[in-house]
C-alpha cells in the first residue's frame, strides 16, 4: 500500500483517542473577557509613547548650525543622500562580494538633493528679493560654476582650522549666491514654510515622507533624537518604542546581529569595515539562510531526526503518552 493511500485510510478511520466535552461558546466568551482586559490594562500601564514628530523648524531652531552645514552639503553634493545609491542616485549600495541586489532595479526614485531640497523649495514660495536675485543666479550659472560656488563653501564651512562647523565664522569668498541660498532655506525652515513645502510640492496629501527623512538624515538632528530615544541600531532599537519601550519583539533575530562588535566596527577598512558597511544585506541573508533551514528541517537529514534524538514532545505531552502507554 502507498503512502498516500494509507494516509487516506487512517483519515476514514474513527478517532480512537481520548476525548472531552468542549464548550465552544463558553471557551471563546472567557477568552475574548479575558483577552479583553489584559488588552485595555496593558495597553494602559505600558502604552506607546506619543512623541510629536521631528519638524524641520525644530531642527532650525534647536541646531541651527548643523541644519545650514547640512544645506550646504546638499548644495554641493557631499551630503549622505548625494551618494546614497539606488534607488534615489547612482551612487554605491550595500552588496556581498559582487552581489549587490539594490543595483539591480536601478534608480526608480530619482533624488537630486540640490534641486529636491534647497532650490525647488525655495521656488515653490515668494521669496524676498535677495533671495529671488540668487535664484536667478543660480540658474544662469553653469553647472561647473555652480559646483564651484558650492564647493567653496562647503570646504570653509567644514574646514577644522577655520569655520569648523560653524557658519559665522566663515571666511569671505567666492562663494556666489550659495549663502544667500542657504539663508533664504533656513528662514523657511525656522518659520515652518519648509515643512509644508518639502514633503509634496503642490500637491495637499501627502503619504511619501522619503525626501523629509533623507534631508534630515544627513544631519546630526535626527541621529541625535534616535539616541535620545534609544532607537539606534546598537541599541536594540529596531525592537524599540522611542524612549526604550518594548515595540516589535519579532525583529529580534534581525536585531540581535546589529549588536554584535563586528557588526558595529569603527575601523575603516578589514573585515569589520566591509561587514558593518554592508551590514543590512549581510544580516538579511543571514536570517534567510535560517528560514529556509527552518521551511526545509523536513527534508533535511538529520535536522529532521532531532525530535526523536531529543524528545521534547514527548515530555511536553507526557500525561498523553503515558495514558498511551496504559495497558
């Protein structure tokens, strides 16, 4: 007799087992009052944190500083998001050895910091005089001379033996319409113009908040607030609520790796490096090896023969078993 076919006799057989009265009705009612309020009380005593969202006049007004360091690096394209890769721009993305999947669909969400962050915003808004002048300068220059200006700018500004981060200290040069750009953003920024503009230009709902998070990512404002919430990677903030709250405890084996020194190297080149350089693709691979091992444990010999070297079911289910075993 096949296996199929003795599978379906054993199905047409009667149940031989042990059996109880169930009471649906009465088991479901307890359960839903119980779950009820476990639900309400729980939700109560350890409820989300409700933290206002991170404003881009928030920003300007508390590190005023970082948020015009950061335009300027948008400006000339030495921002993260200038060389983020697929699928915003060109640049590198994460990848094992010569396999790099981000690549493979190419740029389908084209980002151009400079155009999508700074000019388009500040066009998007009458804008004082000044302002309009360095627009229109701006447009007519080529794009050489544009990234010169900008370079410019954006060297002093960083330079650790002159401005050193801080724009006021930055020394007089051929800088173009650059400061006055970046001025006129910071002015919408603090006034909350910014955040209505940036988000979908024209356009009253919005749901793709990818151009707010890029542009604050390349600051220190929105890196700082995920440390202050406790939100970082090292931190196990993949499973956090903001302030350390217990939050999605299913991403633990991902986030379990990112724990890990190799994982959250501060060296520059090596093994280290290149791990935490691309640790996203890594640990993603990493779990998918483990699923397919666990979707696979009944066709892989000698995973499949564990329960019967180690019988755990049987002690789980012990007062079956030894009923079972009852002459």
């Amino acid at each position: 007799m096949s296996v199929s076919m003795r599978q379906r006799e054993i199905e047409r057989q009667p149940w031989a087992g042990p059996k109880r009265k169930y009471d649906i009705v009465k088991e479901g009612t307890i359960a839903v009052v119980v779950v009820a309020i476990l639900t309400i009380g729980l939700a109560w005593i350890f409820s989300s944190p409700d933290e206002p969202a991170l404003t881009f006049k928030g920003w300007a007004t508390s590190a005023p500083e970082n948020f015009i360091v950061t335009t300027v690096a948008e400006i000339a394209g030495t921002s993260d998001s200038a060389s983020y890769g697929p699928p915003y721009n060109a640049g590198e993305s994460q990848a094992i050895g010569p396999i790099s999947p981000a690549q493979w669909p190419g740029v389908t969400q084209p980002i151009d910091p400079v155009n999508d962050f700074v000019i388009i915003p500040l066009k998007s808004q009458q804008q004082p005089q000044g302002v309009m002048t360095a627009l229109q300068q701006w447009d007519a220059a080529t794009p050489d001379q544009q990234m010169t200006w900008a370079t410019n700018l954006d060297t002093a500004i960083n330079d650790p033996e002159g401005a050193d981060g801080d724009p006021n200290k930055v020394p007089d040069g051929d800088y173009g319409p650059t400061t006055t750009l970046t001025a006129g953003l910071f002015h919408m920024a603090t006034s909350g113009a910014l955040d209505g503009v940036l988000p979908a230009p024209g356009q009253f709902f919005n749901t793709n908040s990818t151009k707010q998070i890029m542009f604050l990512g390349d600051g220190s404002y929105l890196d700082d607030a995920g440390t202050a919430f406790h939100l970082q990677g090292d931190l196990w903030g993949m499973m956090n609520e903001t302030g350390n709250f217990p939050g999605q405890q299913w991403l633990m084996p991902f986030s379990f790796w990112y724990q890990l020194p190799i994982f959250n190297s501060a060296d520059e080149t090596g093994f280290a490096a290149t791990l935490t350089a691309n640790g996203d693709i890594y640990i993603l691979s990493i779990i998918g090896v483990f699923m397919l091992l666990l979707i696979f444990v009944p066709f892989i010999p000698g995973l499949r023969s564990i329960p019967r070297w180690i019988p755990l079911h049987r002690l789980i289910w012990r007062a079956y078993y030894r009923r079972r075993t009852q002459p």
